[in-house]
C-alpha cells in the first residue's frame, strides 16, 4: 500500500507541532512539506524540539508548497478562509484545524468572531469535524472542519443526554470550562506572561466565548437553537480541558435513576474507539480529570445526579492539543480515507505528570 502525502500549512505552533509528532508515526502518511512564513529555511525541531532526531524535516515557504493528497491547515483564524481556492487547487481533501470553517451559517460566524466571512460559499462544503457525532459525514467528505477544544468537551459531555432526549431543552446549558495556558498557542503576550500565568485561576470569558457557537450548532442537531451559557476560566495547566456542564431533566420523564444515565452514556460511546467513561466509587479519579490525558487523544466523560432537583452534571476532560485540535483532526483523515480510526494514536498519556 502507497502512503499518502500530506503536508501541514503553518506547521510551527503547538497544534502543528502535535499533526507533526502523530504523522511522523503514521503508518500510512508520508509528510511531503511543512509551512511556516516565520521559520521558513529552519529544520521543524527548532519550534518542536521533541522532535529533535526524529525527522529532518525542514519548514518551506507558503508561497513553495506543492501539490499532494491532503493538507491540513494549521493556520491562524482567519488566515485559511483568505486562501481557501488556492489551496483546495493543491489538494482533493483538506483537514481546517482553525475556526474559519467550523459554523455552517456566515450569519453566526459574524456573531461570534466580529466580521463577516470571506468564503461564505465555502461554509456548507465542509464537515464539522467531530467524529463521535459526524463520523459517517466526515468520511464522505473531502473537507473537513476543525473543532473548538471548549466546544469537544462540551458537546461530548453533553451529546448522549441530547440523543437520547433526557433533556429540558428550554432550561438551556450551563458550562463552566477550566483550560490550560497551551489553549492561547504559542505566541507569547501578556496573558500568558509566567509571572502572571503561574498560581492563576484567571476567569477570561465569564460570557460571549466563541465556542458557545458550535456547542449550540451540534445539540440543537437542527432543531431550534438550546440555549447554552458558557463561562471560560484559565487555570495552571499547560495542556488540559475540563468541562463541568450542568442540565435539568425533562419535565416529562420525572425522576431518573443513575442507570438511566448509564445507559445513555453506553449506548452513545460504547464503541467509540477514543471515548471513556469515567464514574468510579473509590479512588482519587473518580471523575474525568485532564492531568492523565496529556498527549493522547482520549476523551474521559464522566456525570452524576441529583434527583432531588433533576439536575445532571455532565463532564468531559480533553488534552486540548490532542482532543481538541491535533488528535481529531487525524481520526478524521483516518475518517477520510477508510483506514482505522486509531491508526497513528495508540498512545494513551501519561501519568504521573
């Protein structure tokens, strides 16, 4: 079997720098080229130095890329959807790990990013990358939408109670979401400055964050808009995502028991290859918990619940490099090309760390 050849377009920030690692050790990939305007002329482990003597690799220009089977774009929000002809003429699929495709609507995406779209016709012709709910979508498809690392803890948190229809819609979603510093990329500012990062319980986006979009896009599922509130809080983690996201039980179906959500959570992620369900008796986790999940591409979802208000808690722990961005957007070009799901990403983290 021929490897296929892929390249990655802004291959120097942290999500390049995980596509990188996971290629590298893919068996049916073989990396033709990897873009950066900044560390062109430069070998990849001057910006990912993990990778030192583990290829030669070379970062080229924008402006030399070649033609190939797939690229993934890494590239700052907004930078992707300048280019998108261009770069669709050079490739048959295309993997978007930004933003500038995700929301299928132009109206939503000036909303909630504050301009409009320059490729709005391009919206509808990608997929939404979340292999848990758009699996049979994504390996039709020839493009491929990135996914927001609040947005997947969220949405896999809370799509089993929405399949199987335990939840009162009209009470909407409440979710707080605590990330590690890793999640504003590589680019160093005053935000993610040590001295004021270090010991930070730092509440950045207590309303109006940009992945409340896709949140509302996927449990709506078509449907009208759920109402869904998202708070944002920075925490001393450099890789992790956990969301801890709060709904009420619908009216109609009264008092649940444990097991109803069991079964819910069962029935949705049973045979999902990089989904597990954590909700133990004993032990120090007993929930979900992003510390373990560092470099992997697993998703630990864990609930409980009160039956005394009808209130669940739902919660989903993520690597948001992995997970959220890098991991899946490999499981999609697995996705996409019919090999297994797990193919390049056997790793399952580490711990202690």
């Amino acid at each position: 079997m021929s490897k296929v050849r892929v390249s990655i377009v802004g291959g120097s920030g942290y999500a390049g720098g995980e596509l990188l690692r996971i290629l590298l050790g893919h068996p049916y990939v073989e990396i033709a080229q990897v873009t950066s305007e900044s560390a062109a002329g430069h070998y990849v482990h001057t910006r990912h130095p993990n990778l030192r003597k583990v290829t030669d690799l070379k970062f080229t220009p924008l402006a030399t890329i070649e033609p190939c089977d797939l690229l993934f774009l890494a590239l700052p929000h907004g930078e992707a959807m300048k280019r998108i002809d261009h770069l669709a003429s050079l490739a048959p699929r295309i993997v978007d790990l930004s933003a500038d495709f995700r929301l299928r609507s132009a109206a939503d995406y000036e909303r909630w990013y504050g301009e409009p779209h320059k490729a709005p016709a391009w919206l509808e012709r990608f997929v939404y990358g979340l292999p848990e709910v758009n699996r049979a979508a994504i390996a039709e498809a020839r493009y491929v939408s990135g996914v927001g690392c609040n947005a997947t803890a969220t949405n896999l948190a809370l799509w089993p109670l929405f399949k199987a229809d335990l939840v009162d819609r009209a009470r909407g979603v409440i979710v707080e979401v605590k990330a590690g510093s890793s999640e504003g990329g590589a680019e160093v500012g005053p935000s993610s400055h040590h001295p004021d990062r270090s010991h930070a319980v730092r509440s950045f986006a207590p309303v109006g964050h940009r992945h409340t979009a896709e949140v509302v896009q996927v449990l709506s599922q078509g449907g009208d808009p759920v109402p869904v509130h998202m708070s944002v809080t920075a925490v001393e983690l450099v890789r992790g995502v956990l969301a801890t996201a709060h709904v009420f039980v619908k009216p109609s179906i009264g008092r649940l028991e444990l097991v109803d959500l069991w079964k819910a959570y069962r029935a949705a992620y049973g045979q999902e290859p990089f989904v597990r369900l954590v909700r133990e008796r004993q032990g120090v986790y007993r929930y979900p918990e992003p510390k373990i999940l560092a470099g992997s591409n697993f998703a630990d979802v864990g609930f409980d619940y009160d039956p005394d208000t009808g209130r669940i808690v739902a919660i989903a722990a993520i690597d948001n490099l992995m997970k959220g961005a890098a991991g899946t957007a490999v499981q999609c070009m697995n996705l996409m090309y019919g090999w297994e799901e797990t193919a390049g990403m056997a790793f399952p983290g580490l711990h202690p760390i």
